[in-house]
C-alpha cells in the first residue's frame, strides 16, 4: 500500500482523550510560569513604537496593560451553563443557546489548547478570539456562531453589494466599549436580528452567515482597523455613490443638411505653428515632471500611512468580512489563467473587503485596515502567521500552513492536498482517502436565521437613517414611513461643514402622481419634478421656481398623446409648444398674447421639410400670424440650388358677409421668389392658399384657449397633488392587501349589481329613434319612429333569413355535385379515397339539415319578435298615435 502524506502539513491520525489533554495542560500551565518571568517581552513591546518604518510582524504586543498573555482570550474549561437562569426566560431561547453539547465541549478543549500553543510559539502575536460569551452568558467557539441562511427575498441572494448594504442598514452599529481589548460578547445572529443593535464582530458574523447562505466564500476577519473605521466616522469620505439623476431630454433644433452637392476645398494653412509647437514641448515636459513629483509625494504619503498615529494605533481590535476569491471551497467557478507555458492553470485566491457597519466594498489594500489576526468561517479557524507591512501583501492561500495555522487540519475536505509517494498499486486503495475522520465543525447551535416581511420593508431600526459624509448628508427613509412617499433624500453643500446647501435630490415611490424625482437648486431657487410613465396628462418633467410669475418648462411623453406634444414653455406672455413626430411635420408654435390671455397677439408655426424632391417650393417652413398687423406671413423651406427663401406675405381683407365669397386683392398680396425659375402662383392658387390660412387662423383661435385651460388644470392638479400627495399600493402587498381588497370587492360588487339591473330591464327597441326629437312626439313624428323601428326590424330578420337560405343552397349544390362524382367515377377510387369522398358527403348532409332545422326556428322566432315588439311599440307611452293610426296598425298586423 502506498505512503500516504499531506503536502501542505502532517496529517494527524489520532483518537481524542480528554485525560492526555488534561495532563498536557499541566505542561502548559508549567510553561506559563516561565513564560510570565521574561521581561524581554515588555522590552521587545516598548522598542516597537520607536520603529518607526520598520517591518512589524502582526504585532509585538497583548491587549491588556499589563496582563499576561497567556490569560487574554482564555476559554474556562469548567463549561459553565445557565440552564436555571435562561429555561424559562421571556425570550425563549433554544436549549443549545444555554447549554454545551459534548461536541461543543470538545471543541472547546481543542481551542483552548490551540490558544495556548499559539501564545507559547509567538509570544509576540495579539490574543485570539476564539470562544467567546453568547446571549445566555454561554461561551461558544465563534465557527458554530456563523449559520448560513438562504432568505426568500430577491435582493438578499442576487448580489454581494445589497447584502452588504442590507446588514448595514437593518442593524445599529455599536463601536465596541473596550476598542483595545477583545470583545466580550458575541450574540447569535438570530438574536442581532430581533435586537437590531450589534458590534462590528456580531455583524460581520450575520453578514458572513447570509453570504454563505447565497452562495459565496465569506469568512469573518478579526484584526486592527484605523480609528474612523472603528468608530464609523464618516464625515472625511466624500459621498461614495453616484448620485442618481434624472434630466429631462432637451430640445434641439434640426440643423438641416445642406443642399449642395460638393463644396469648396479649403485654403490650405500658410500660418507657422512653431511657437505652438515649442509650447506643447514645454507643456508635456511640465506634465512629466509634475507626474514625477505626485509619485513621489504618493511614495511618502505611503511611508507615513505606516506611521502610528497615536498610542492605539496597533491595538483597536474590530471584524470584517473577506470573500476569498477562488477559494478552494466555492461552489462558484474558479477563475483560470494561461502560464507561460501555454497551460490553463487555476488563478490564486484572492480577497475583497467588506465593512460590515457601511456595507462599503474594498480591495485587499484598502487603507482603513492595519493588521490581520485571524479569519474563519463555519468549517474552520485560520491564524496568520506571515510578516507583512500592509493587509494587501497578505497572501490569501489558505492551503499554505506557512501562512496560515489551521485550529482544524484537513476541514473542510476542499481543503486537503495529498502527495503520493509511490504510484503503484493505487487502485488496490481500500479506502477513500478524501473520507479521513477528522474532528470538524458542524454543529450549529443557532436558529435558522429569519426576517419577516414587515422588518425586511422597514429596513432600518427607526424607519429612516441619515448619515453625514464630507460635505453630503445622506437621509434614507422606508417605503410608506413618510407622508408623501420619500425614500431618500441627499443634500449637498458648499463647504465640508454641511452648513451652506447648494443641491437637495429628493427621491419618491408608490406615489398615485407618479412622481420619482425632484432636484432643488438653492441658489436659482428652481424645482425639477421628474415622473414616469402613466399619467393621464403624460407629464415627464416640469422645471419652476418659487416665483409662479417666472418662466416654467414642461416636458411630456409625447408617445403617449394624440398631438404629439414634448415640452411647453410658459411665460407671463407668451407660450413655446415643442413637438415630436407630428404627421403634418410640425415642430414648433409660438403664442403671444396679452396679459389677461384673452387675447392673442401674434402666433408662430415652425414645419420640418415635408417633401425632399420640392422643386416647387410649395412646403411651408414658418407660417406666421401677425393679429394686430392683420397679417400672414409664409416662408417656404429653401428649394433645390436656392440662397433664400420664398416667401409669401398676406394682408387679410375684410371679413366678406354671411353667404358671400371672400374677395381677393392682389395688392394686399407680396411675393418672393428665391428661384425666378420655381413656377409662378396664379391668383387662383394664391386665393386658395389665403382661404386655407384663414380657415387655420380661426381654428388656431380656438385651439389656443383649449391649450390655455389644459395649462392652467396641469398646474392646478399639480399644486393639489403638493399639498395632499396619496400614495398606491398593490393588491397583491401582503402588509397592505386588507383595504385594497376590501375597495375591489366593492367595485366588484357595485359592476355586478350594474349588470344585474341592466339584465333585469328589458330592451328598449324604440330609444334609438327617439334620439333626433327633444320633448313630447307629434303624433307625426311618433308614426315615423314607429314604422322606422319596425322596418328596421323587419328588414334585420330578411336578411339574416336571407342568409341562411343562400348557405343552404349552396350546401345543397354541393352535395349534389359531389353525389354525381361518386356516381360517375365510383369504380376508379382506392378504398381510401372513396370512403374519404362518402365521408365528406354525409358531412354535407348533416350541415344542410342542420342548416334547415336553423331556417325554419329563425323564421318561426322571427315573426313571434315582431309581433312583440309591435305590439310593444303599440302600449308605449312615449309615442303618441292617433286611435285611428293604431287601429290601421292593429288591422295591418
């Protein structure tokens, strides 16, 4: 049988007994003592700080001033529980939060002898954090406290960044109250859930636990981190996210293209460049050097990062959370990378930071984190061992025992390397070698991780959270906490301070106005309102300011509305219409009015070129109304090989009486021909063209004080909406459906009874010829809409007789051509074919009966109707007949 070894490390094949553990401990605790006497330890802690650039191994010092080493971190053996005081609690917690299974029990014997190994082999390294008290006062190895959990909602398994973003913000950070110690507690993350309040080791525990739980390779991290990172000061870093704003689409004019084939070749460049040229030398050269020097201050700045910046520096103790990129463990796909050889060889692991209070995401040499202690996950506890200057020169193999001390070798089996030290004989192997017993770390004592619907929308501890960055004060709210339906609002000022307000982004949901955004400009004093889609008015933006007497810009989707309408422009005195894809190509109006807006003074109409091949310049470019001049004025897009315009300008003649022509007058008419060659408009043409643009005047007229009164609702209905802003939910909410289901019940209910009280009323066969007379019929009248309703029905039932008699003649043709066919060619058919053709003949045979049997029982129904409505017609009340012209109805029928 081949030798079999670890690659990496020695594997260990032992059974565990807790009596040779106990007499190690002797040797341990004998060791202590000697340990304690060396002053060179508290010598070797003071020399540290006065090196000042020098490389540091982990740290040279323990937490505690002048406590032994030994006794930081120290898991108490005794295994002490608090069934009596934790059984019967209100907050009911599980057996296993306050009891110690044998598992666990064994677990933490091996940790605290792992603890002890480690102080004794580097007395210089910080103290561990192994074990430590939960909620019931229990102390539990920090791997079972990890519990990962795959959650029901979307967001809280798509992606690492919402996670992260999702614990920073469902749970109060709380700095710990000893920074230079260890922690002294260490809940379950089923508890931090309900609490909502937790430390940077807690969180970062939930954080891992959901991570694992969707999918990828997370570890908890204990280490050192920068003060403001400790405590979660952020007022030093600029706002870290892109700031979401929507613009409104402007309008620009359509430049046309020009008309010219081929244009002229410029006059070539005679002016000396060559004082531009030296300048752009000297330029590049400044721009070298100043890039030298930036290098060369980043190198410095790099020197003084490494620089203590005071006593504590070294020693502020806070977790993270890694995700280990290519971990030997993921489930995800290892990332690859061709060698120089050609060979496809799997990428090395590699690391992201997560900060558990913020939800920031970072590299590995991010500059918020000094030193790196330990890391683990469910499966097992890591120590790093290596010496390094900076976190992101750590390597992050975990394979690597030269970097990494494992409490638990050979867990999780990923983590196994095996080096055969013969290939012979391999398949006579009566075991698998990845099968080894080792002492693992699956036993979870905590519950299954849960958050409720209520808590997951709530999403912070308060229903809001706001949060001061340099110069930026971010505010988030719940979906429904506030009145008008705000989710955030981000406020940027001037100066770092965050006293002098320059913009404020204020974002919306859920609201029945369909508004998402609006931006405020303190120094304009201006509003930009953004919407989206499915407004009645199909309103997409509206920009004002305080003052409702300035200028106000609205924009709309214009998609959605019949006149195609995109942005309008409204002014004391004038009015600006915008328009997109029109089919009679117009782009642009312009109304000016009086102040009362009673009155138009002049109106202005822009049109795209309509027909490309125009040779005879008939396509209106700008129609003009001049009302006080009494003037129209047409200019014409440029034709073919033209420099202008033509133009055509009218003096409108009197208004002719009612019932005569409208007299044209050549004089009251100027022409321009850009082209003398474009053919000439006869009177005729030009008398046409007058009535047409008099015609459009008058509908112009009209249309302006629709577009006036749909202005001034727009704006009424917004300032409503302002004031009393409603907000929407869905039917299907589950923490809202009560009243929406109550309120379609009731529509349901009321559209029933509407359809009930239509069903029950029988047809009113004679309102539709009641329509043309207003008050009581002449008998006249009453006659005319009696024989009309008759007719009408009479000739509905001629036709559809009609019909049916033509589709079974048709039925019956065809039978009998069918039937001459059989006849005539019955010997020449295959049995298939001829049983097919019998087949379609009784088919024929059923439709034309059944068609028949339809005749007959529509004709029968028929005259049974007309005689009911006739005499229907006859009892009504709203006709008013003569005694003789009923009896003549009567004797007729």
């Amino acid at each position: 049988m081949p030798k079999i070894l670890f690659q990496k490390y020695k594997k260990v094949e032992s059974t565990i007994d807790p009596t040779r553990h106990s007499s190690k401990f002797k040797e341990i605790d004998e060791a202590k003592a000697l340990a304690e006497s060396e002053a060179a330890y508290d010598e070797e802690e003071e020399g540290f700080y006065e090196e000042e650039m020098g490389d540091f191994v982990e740290s040279d010092f323990s937490l505690s001033e002048g406590e032994p080493a030994l006794n930081i971190g120290k898991i108490d053996l005794s295994f002490p529980e608090t069934i009596e005081e934790f059984e019967n609690s209100p907050q009911c917690y599980p057996p296993s939060y306050y009891t110690l299974s044998p598992k666990e029990r064994l677990l933490l014997l091996y940790a605290e002898n792992f603890r002890k190994q480690l102080v004794l082999s580097y007395p210089k390294k910080r103290a561990m954090v192994l074990a430590l008290p939960n909620e019931c006062k229990v102390q539990k190895f920090v791997c079972t406290t990890i519990r990962p959990t795959a959650f029901i909602y979307p967001e809280l398994i798509s992606s690492v960044e919402n996670i992260a973003k999702f614990v920073a913000d469902f749970i109060e950070y709380e700095p710990l109250e000893d920074q230079i110690n260890l922690p002294t507690r260490l809940i379950s993350p089923d508890t931090m859930l309900r609490r909502r309040k937790g430390n940077s080791y807690e969180m970062a525990t939930l954080l891992v636990s959901m991570l694992i739980g969707a999918g990828h390779p997370a570890m908890v991290v204990s280490g050192v981190a920068r003060e403001e990172t400790v405590i979660n000061d952020q007022l030093a870093i600029p706002y870290p996210y892109p700031i979401v704003e929507v613009e409104a689409e402007e309008v620009l004019q359509p430049a046309e293209k020009p008309g010219q084939k081929y244009k002229l070749r410029g006059l070539p460049d005679l002016q000396s460049h060559l004082d531009e040229d030296i300048a752009e030398v000297h330029r590049v050269k400044e721009a070298e050097e100043k890039r030298i020097q930036d290098e060369i201050i980043r190198k410095k700045m790099e020197d003084l990062e490494l620089l203590a910046v005071d006593r504590h520096h070294y020693r502020r103790s806070h977790a993270w959370v890694v995700i280990i990129n290519n971990a030997p463990w993921s489930i995800k796909p290892k990332a690859t990378y061709v060698d120089v050889n050609g060979d496809v060889v799997e990428s090395p692991p590699s690391a992201t930071f997560i900060e558990p209070s913020t939800g920031f995401i970072c590299e590995s040499g991010c500059k918020q984190y000094i030193l790196i202690d330990s890391v683990w996950n469910q499966y097992n506890y890591y120590v790093n061992k290596q010496k390094y200057q900076r976190v992101g020169e750590i390597r992050w193999d975990l394979r690597e025992t030269a970097d990494w001390e494992h409490m638990l070798p050979g867990e999780p089996p990923e983590m196994r390397t095996y080096k055969m030290a013969s290939d012979e004989n391999i398949a006579e192997e009566d075991r698998d070698i990845g099968e080894d017993k080792h002492l693992d770390c699956i036993c979870e004592w905590v519950e299954r991780l849960h958050i409720g619907m209520a808590e997951f929308e709530q999403r912070f501890p308060s229903s809001e959270k706001t949060i001061q960055y340099k110069g930026v004060i971010h505010e988030r709210f719940a979906p429904y906490s506030q009145r008008d339906g705000k989710t955030m609002q981000l406020t940027i000022f001037n100066n770092d301070e965050c006293t002098d307000p320059k913009v404020r982004y204020e974002y919306y949901e859920n609201r029945s106005d369909l508004m998402r955004h609006v931006k405020y400009t303190y120094a304009t004093d201006q509003f930009e309102e953004i919407f989206a889609k499915g407004r009645n008015d199909s309103l997409k933006s509206m920009e004002y300011l305080s003052d409702t007497s300035q200028q106000r810009k609205v924009y709309f989707y214009s998609g959605s509305r019949i006149d195609s309408l995109d942005l309008m422009v409204v002014e004391p005195q004038s009015l600006t219409l915008h328009y997109k894809g029109r089919m009679d190509n117009c782009w642009y109006k312009e109304f000016h009015f009086t102040e009362s807006g009673n009155t138009l003074k002049k109106v202005i109409e822009k049109f795209h070129k309509g027909n490309a091949d125009d040779i005879g310049g008939t396509d209106i470019a700008e129609r003009s109304f001049l009302f006080q001049q009494n003037k129209i004025i047409l200019k014409f897009h440029y034709t073919f090989g033209a420099l202008t315009a033509t133009t055509v300008e009218f003096t409108k003649p009197p208004r002719a009486d009612y019932g005569q022509e409208l007299v044209y007058d050549e004089k009251l008419t100027k022409i321009y021909k850009a082209n003398p060659l474009d053919p000439t408009r006869t009177n005729l043409e030009l008398y046409r063209l007058l009535r047409q643009q008099l015609s459009y005047e008058d509908q112009l007229t009209k249309s302006f004080q629709q577009i006036f009164d749909d202005i001034n609702n727009i704006f009424d209905v917004r300032k409503a909406e302002r004031l009393e802003p409603k907000l929407k939910f869905s039917i299907f909410d589950p923490l809202r459906n009560g009243a929406a289901r109550a309120i379609r019940m009731k529509q349901f209910e009321e559209e029933e009874e509407l359809k009930k009280e239509i069903a029950s009323k029988p047809a009113d066969f004679l309102a539709p010829y009641l329509v043309p007379y207003q008050g009581e019929l002449t008998p006249e009248q009453s006659l005319y809409a009696y024989n009309a309703c008759l007719n009408d029905l009479k000739s509905r039932f001629v036709s559809l007789l009609n019909n049916l008699q033509r589709h079974y003649e048709d039925l019956t043709s065809e039978s009998k051509s069918l039937n001459r066919f059989l006849n005539k060619f019955e010997n020449q058919f295959n049995n298939y074919d001829y049983k097919r053709l019998v087949q379609q003949s009784k088919d024929l045979e059923l439709n034309k009966r059944m068609v028949q049997q339809r005749l007959t029982l529509t004709h029968e129904e028929s005259q049974k109707k007309y005689e009911l409505v006739k005499s229907s017609l006859l009892k009504d009340t709203r006709l008013n007949l003569k005694k003789e012209d009923m009896i003549k109805q009567t004797t007729e029928g």
